[in-house]
C-alpha cells in the first residue's frame, strides 16, 4: 500500500503536471508570457498525441495538421453558427479530426516509411486546399474571426470565465491532464506495446497474427482526434482559425518538435520539444525577419548532431546530465527506467 | 462553355504542363530511388534554377543561362547530399527532416538575395510569339518547352537504360550494400545522383520561369504536383511518372475550364482514386522504400 503511494507520488507524470501547474507564475520571471504558457500546453497536446503515432508506430506523418485545422473550422462553425456552448464545439471538433483521420487512415495504413510521409503530405494538401478555397465555410485567406471565449462549466452549479487568458491557461491545463493521462495509458497498453513491436518489425508482428494495418489505423486515428482537439484550442486560444495551420509546413513543424524533444525515445519528448520550439520561434522571430533561414539550418544541426533529441541526449550517460538522474535513482532506491 | 478550338488549346497547355512537372517529378525520383530519403529541398532547387536564370539572364542571354544554371544547382545538390549523407543508414525520418529544414534554408536564402516580389524573365526572341497550328495559334514557347522536356525525358531513359552510369544508379536504388561491395564507390554515385536530380529540378526551373512569375514561393508550389505524379505513377517507375506527369497536367487544365476553383485540388482527387484501384500507383511495383 505504501509502495503504491510513493509510486504515485513518483510518477513522472505527476511532476509534470505540477510543473504546469505553476508554469504561468515561474515563466513570466524569466521573460515568458501566459498566451505563450497556453501555447505550449495546446502545441504539447498536438505532439503527445502525434507521438503515439510517431514515436511509437513508427510512422511519419506530413499531414496532421490537416486534422488540427478541421477541429479549429469545426468548432468555429459551431460556435459562429451553431450553438454558442465551448464544450459542443470542443467535442464536434475532436470527432471531425478522428473522422477524417480514419478517412486518411484507409488510405495509408498498409503504408510505411516514405510512401507513408508522401500520401500523408498529399492528403494533407488536398484539406489545406479545400479549406484555402472554400470560402463560405473557412473564410478561405481571411480566416474565420471572431470566435468567442464564452464561460464554461455546469449550468446552475458553477461557471468559469475563459476570456481572461490565466483562467483560459488553467481551463486548457484541465484537458491537458486528462489528455496526457490518456495517452499514458493507450502507450503502456496491449495496444501501446502491439504498434511498439509494429515499429520495430512489422513483418514479425504480422506472422505472429496480428493485423497490422488495423493497429496502424487505430493509431492514426487516435493521434488525428488529439490534434483536432489540440485545434480546437487553438482556435479558441486565437479568437479565430486561419488554413495556414494546415499547411505542410505546419505539420512538418510537428515532426521536428516531436524528434527534437526526443519524442522517438522517451514519453516526454514531445513536451520538452514544444517548449523549446515555441520559445526559441518566439526569441528569434522578434530579432530577426529572416528566422526561417535559423529555423532550417537549426533543423539540420539537430538531425545531424543529435538525431536522439534532446531527452534522448540527456539519457546517455554524460557528465552533468547524469546528476538528476542520481538524484532520482536516490529518491527512488531502484535502477531508474524510462 | 469553351469553344472547341480553346479546349484543343488548353489541352495542349494541360500536355505542355503536364511534361513540366514529369521532368521535376522524375529529377525528384531519381533522388529518392538512390538515397532512399524524400527530398523536400527539390522545390526549392526549382526555385533556385530559376532565380539564378533571372541574375544570368541580363548577363550572358537565355541560352547560356539555360546551361550554367542547372550546373550551378547540381552544385547546391552535391552540398545537400554532402550534409544527408549523416542520415543513411538511419530511420528514414531523419533524411526527411534534413530536408525539410535545407527546403526552408533554401527559400529563406532566395528571399535575402533576392526579396519577396514576383518577377518574371521574357522568353527568348526566336520562340517569342504565337505560331499557326491549322486554324490554332499557338504559343512557340510551349512548344519549345514541350519539346525540351521531351528531349529531357528520352535522354534520361537512354542514360538510364541504356548505359553502364544508368545500371549502376538502378542498382544502388535496389542494393546499395551489394553495390559497394562490388567496388563502386557508392558515396560518389549518390552525389553525382543528387546532383543529376538537382540540376534538372534547376533545368525546368527555368524553362518555366517565363511560363509562371518568379517568386520565393514557387518552390512549395512546383514540389507538390511531383509528389502528386510520383505517387501517381508508382514509386521506381519510369513512365509511370511521365504518364502521371501528363495526367495532372492535362486533368488541371481541363478543369480550369469547367470549374476553376477545383483546378488546385483535382489532382489530389485524381491521386485518391488512383490509389484505390492501384495502391502502389500506376506503374509503380515494391520497393525498398516501403520498409
């Protein structure tokens, strides 16, 4: 019973929910703001989700941003022409990512490795062209503005105010949670260890009698409805959807997050890679106009030099980064395993 | 509706097109085949080819721009494949990744030289103007580019097909270990590979440069469709590519006639139904690039 508790206590997930917890209050010390602090929490929605199918199936898609721009239109839609309730337009939009994801899905699931990134860059212009053009329903260039932060909660028991940006922080770190938490368990899962062994060889998992292409599916579709969900935030975090989310290059964004955090080899990964992603884009695109040019060949130095992410880096046994580690083996008095 | 001579005319722009983009989508295959790795960049090195036509241009005329170009752009690509060669070897992610990041480098660099604003170069005076085709005029232009990618095409296949160069790039796109133990030093194939693709992503860059204005973007724009085509076609093949090449080329523009607003999104239709009849594409059979 005790052990249970401790284990609890310890559990990696519950240190980084505590760190959330008073994230907007340490950031601003050094620099941040609160619209960057929910920033990171949606974008490490996005990423966590895109992981399990990244990280764990193994498989490169170019394309989610599709399905996180579909949940911003989506809720917007519903909240500019629908009804005017936050949490209808937060599941709607949730839903329409599975949905489209698992439209995606049939089409790449027997796929992998380049073939895979390829379909899923097309399919994922083929939604950004639509909404760049349809007009009517996405606003085509100009958008869709003007979505409201209403209040949210249970009708007669309590209801909080999403307008200011701290409670809208803590409003984003409740589904956050939640978020996480489901992805925890879908990972340390019979599923989560079935796309595991897929990553490694599918082939193998095939003879044993699985079907791969279902695993692979189901996966695309789960990680499709977390970024709907992380989009629809977003759409709210913003006032407003643009397509421009749905671009490639968006969704290319995602990938280097995930690879950058460590997302390949460790639970966290892609948290980490959201922060210092959306921190370092925030730095630099105030100093200078051309941050592509930074971005890109950051991007190569990081493929590069180290491909193992940041997490991944910090793993290997070298010199100062072994400390916190100590420390953990210490507090926990066994041998430390990610 | 169209009267029937403006839909031979824009049938034949659909083919003039149509050659335009098998040529970027098979300098982006044969990268692809070698090294195993998605080149993003190739947009760019599009874009590239045709910005460098643009400062050659007032210097040294159209046609000698027409070759010092692509073999400026080969260059850039022996620099890119010297910076992918980490990544072989390793989770294909990791070549997709670099390029990606070099795509956005590469632009980045073209609007620093270069700025943001459209331009456009002129086509040369001896195919400057209409030509009668029977009763159609058409553009000299077109089809001296038509014709040049055709050239381009056959060259490719008679390098590929028919040479010892051509046998070897095939069999370090099936088996590059087998292929070094052979003796071929494989690192200087790949480049010369990257730099082949390179300088023909940079060939129809300017060929197309009086055809669409010039602007930084163009890149992301032209690295579409071939992705489109490759997959069309069938990863590995050939004329799968050229005749997807030709499909997207033709399709758009006979849409542009009946409904322009679906003109960009067609081909992706076409690429979906495609793929239902054919998961591997036309012409395209198994690959290592599907491990």
């Amino acid at each position: 019973m005790k052990k249970n508790i401790s284990r609890a206590i310890l559990h990696p997930t519950l240190w980084v929910f505590v760190f959330f917890a008073v994230f907007p209050f340490i950031f601003p010390l050094v620099g941040g703001y609160t619209y960057l602090a929910a920033e990171v929490l949606i974008w490490s929605i996005y990423t966590m989700g895109f992981n399990i199918l990244l990280g764990y199936t193994g498989l490169p898609s170019f394309g989610h941003g599709a399905f996180f721009g579909i949940g911003g239109f989506v809720l917007g839609n519903i909240l500019l022409r629908v009804i005017d309730q936050i949490w209808v337009g937060i599941l709607a939009g949730t839903f329409a990512g599975a949905f489209f994801g698992a439209i995606v899905g049939l089409f790449v699931a027997k796929k992998r490795g380049i073939y895979f990134a390829l379909l899923t860059i097309a399919f994922g212009q083929m939604f950004w062209f639509v909404a760049w053009s349809w007009r009517s329903v996405t606003g085509g260039e100009d958008g869709l503005p003007g979505i409201d932060r209403l209040p949210v909660g249970i009708p007669g028991l309590f209801s909080v105010d999403t307008s200011n940006i701290l409670s809208f922080y803590y409003f984003i770190y409740f589904i956050f949670v939640i978020a996480v938490i489901l992805i925890w368990i879908v990972v340390h899962s019979p599923f989560g260890k079935v796309i595991q062994a897929i990553r490694y060889n599918e082939i193998r998992v095939k003879c044993i009698g699985y079907n791969t292409a279902l695993y692979k599916w189901t996966s695309f579709v789960i990680s499709a409805s977390f970024a709907g969900l992380a989009g629809t935030l977003y759409a709210l975090l913003r006032y407003a959807v643009f397509s421009d989310v749905m671009h490639w290059s968006q969704s290319g964004n995602v990938l280097l997050i995930v690879v950058l955090g460590g997302g390949m080899v460790n639970f966290f990964g892609p948290i980490v890679g959201t922060m210092v992603f959306l921190i370092l884009r925030d730095l630099f695109s105030t100093v200078t106009e051309h941050w592509y040019l930074i971005y890109g060949l950051m991007i190569m130095a990081i493929v590069v030099f180290i491909p193992e992410g940041i997490l991944g880096f910090l793993e290997k046994d070298r010199g100062i980064a072994m400390f916190p580690k100590y420390v953990i083996n210490w507090v926990r008095g066994r041998k430390w395993k990610s | 509706m169209p009267t029937f001579i403006e839909f031979i005319t824009q049938l034949l722009n659909g083919v003039v097109v149509g050659l335009l983009y098998a040529i970027i989508a098979l300098g982006f295959m044969i990268i692809t085949g070698v090294m195993g790795v998605l080149n993003f960049s190739h947009g760019s090195l599009f874009a590239w080819g045709a910005y460098l036509a643009l400062t050659l241009y007032p210097i040294v005329g159209f046609w000698p721009a027409l070759v010092i170009s692509p073999i400026l752009v080969g260059f850039i690509g022996i620099i890119l494949e010297l910076s992918v060669r980490k990544t072989y070897g390793k989770d294909p992610l990791y070549g997709l990744l670099l390029t990606f990041g070099a795509a956005m480098a590469l632009e980045e660099i073209i609007r620093m030289i270069w700025g943001s604003i459209g331009r456009s170069i002129p086509a040369p005076d001896v195919v400057r103007g209409p030509i009668m085709i029977g009763l159609i005029g058409y553009s000299k232009y077109r089809l001296f580019l038509a014709g040049l990618a055709v050239l381009l095409i056959i060259l490719t296949w008679v390098l590929l097909e028919k040479t010892y160069y051509g046998a070897i790039i095939k069999a370090g796109a099936a088996d590059s270990e087998m292929v070094m133990a052979l003796g071929i030093n494989l690192n200087r194939l790949r480049a010369f590979v990257f730099a082949l693709g390179a300088s023909f992503a940079g060939i129809a860059g300017i060929i197309a440069a009086p055809l669409w204005s010039i602007k930084p973007t163009m890149g992301v724009e032209a690295i579409m469709p071939a992705f489109v085509v490759v997959v069309i076609g069938g990863m590995g093949s050939f004329w799968g590519t050229v005749i997807g090449g030709l499909m997207v080329g033709i399709v758009t523009a006979v849409t542009v006639m009946f409904m322009p607003r679906a003109s960009l999104i067609v081909m992706y239709i076409l690429m979906a139904l495609v793929l239902v009849i054919r998961p591997r594409g036309l012409m395209g059979e198994k690959s290592i690039l599907e491990k």
